[in-house]
C-alpha cells in the first residue's frame, strides 16, 4: 500500500473514531455519572421489599440519540432512565426530547415528555403506545416508596423500604412534546378529538367500549387515526 492510500485511510479512521467520540460525549456530558457501585438506591446494608425500576433487570434498549445498543432500565419512582455501561449507571438526559428508548426484547418504547406535576410542567419518561403524526397515547408508569416501619407494639409487623407499583396514567399529546391527561369525565374525553368527537362517540356506544380500559383506549385512538 502507498503513502497516499495509507495517509487516506488514516483520515477516515481519525474520522470515524471523533465522530464516534463527539456523539457519545455530546450526550454523556449531560449525564449524571454514578460511581460504579452505586444505583439510584443502595440499600445493600438493609432489607429492601420492591423495587423502583420498571423491569427486573438492565435490558439491551436502543437508544436513537445514541445510535448504539445499550443496557437500560427505567426507574419509574425518580423518574430516570439509566445506562449501565461497563459497572458505570448514566441517566439519559431530559432537556432533549428529540430520541426514543426502545426495549429489544419487550418491544417497548419510551419517550420523553413535558406533563404536568402540582401545577407545574416537568418532564417525564412515558411508555409509547399509540404513534403517529397525529397523536401520541402514552402511559405513565408510577412506583411509590414507602419507608420502613418499626414494630411498635406486639401487635404491628416491621415493615423494610418497600417500593409498589402504582396504578398507570394515560396521557395523550399531539404538539410541543406536552403530554396531556386523559380525562376522567367522558364529555371531557371526547373534546379531545374535537371534529370528531361524535363519531368517537358513536363508536364508543357501538362497540361499548370504556375508555378507562387500556385495551378499550388503544382501540379508540386506532379508530380515531383511520377516520381523521
């Protein structure tokens, strides 16, 4: 091989690798780096009941922004999606709302969306049920702490940090990555599909249909993408 040639594939491999380097380090420098043995919750010195991630173990997600596939679990009471890579945990970044989380093996997908919590907009990491370019329905998956609890009398058992899975949230967006609630009252459900609320309406009643059902929802918000 000639000097040029050589000199020509020196270049592109420099090329590939800071490629490479800048798209991982433009995202990592906004990740909150964990020390190796640390999670999100480091109760090995005592018992702990539950847990506050969403599966039961790391799983290989691909991650759009990274364009790479990685280990990754969701801690649905902080709210974080974290990245074991290598023994180090990364939390994905949530100022960027322009990638996806997508689980190999359950086929689920997360996204990140701006919602409302106490009257004030913050952003969260929902499961993606419904896609298209006219409306998202999500699925916020919630998991409460509860602190362990001494025996006070003979009476009460101990109870250890316990974290239980809270029943989900059902959002819908359809602009500015702000993802709204579904509402609880059925007259306020149905403005949601504005023009088309009475044919929503109809074949809700048709089908008898309880959009306070997941798989009841997902049939509705099908239907509403075909007809409008």
């Amino acid at each position: 091989m000639d000097y040029k040639k050589k000199y020509t594939l020196l270049l592109l491999g420099l090329f590939f690798v800071s490629m490479v380097h800048s798209q991982f380090a433009s995202v990592g420098e906004q990740y909150n780096r964990f020390d190796s043995t640390i999670k999100t919750f480091d109760h090995s010195k005592e018992p702990t009941d539950g847990s506050p991630y969403v599966f039961k173990e790391f799983n290989p997600a691909k991650i759009s922004l990274l364009k790479e596939v990685c280990l990754v679990n969701f801690d649905a009471y902080s709210n974080k999606m974290e990245i074991d890579k290598q023994g180090r945990i990364y939390c994905l970044p949530t100022n960027n709302f322009n990638y996806d989380i997508h689980f190999i093996n359950s086929k689920k997908t997360y996204q990140l969306f701006n919602y409302e919590v106490n009257k004030e907009m913050k952003p969260g990491f929902f499961l993606v049920l419904i896609k298209n370019n006219k409306r998202y329905l999500l699925k916020k998956e919630r998991i409460r702490k509860f602190d362990a609890k001494k025996a006070t009398n003979g009476y009460n058992a101990s109870r250890p940090i316990t974290f239980k899975r809270l029943k989900a949230i059902y959002y819908t967006c359809f602009e500015n990555n702000k993802a709204l609630k579904i509402p609880s009252k059925k007259k306020h459900f149905l403005l949601l599909f504005n023009q088309q609320k009475d044919r929503i309406a109809t074949y809700m009643k048709q089908q008898k249909l309880n959009y306070k059902k997941e798989e009841d929802l997902l049939q509705i918000f099908k239907y509403y993408n075909r007809i409008n």
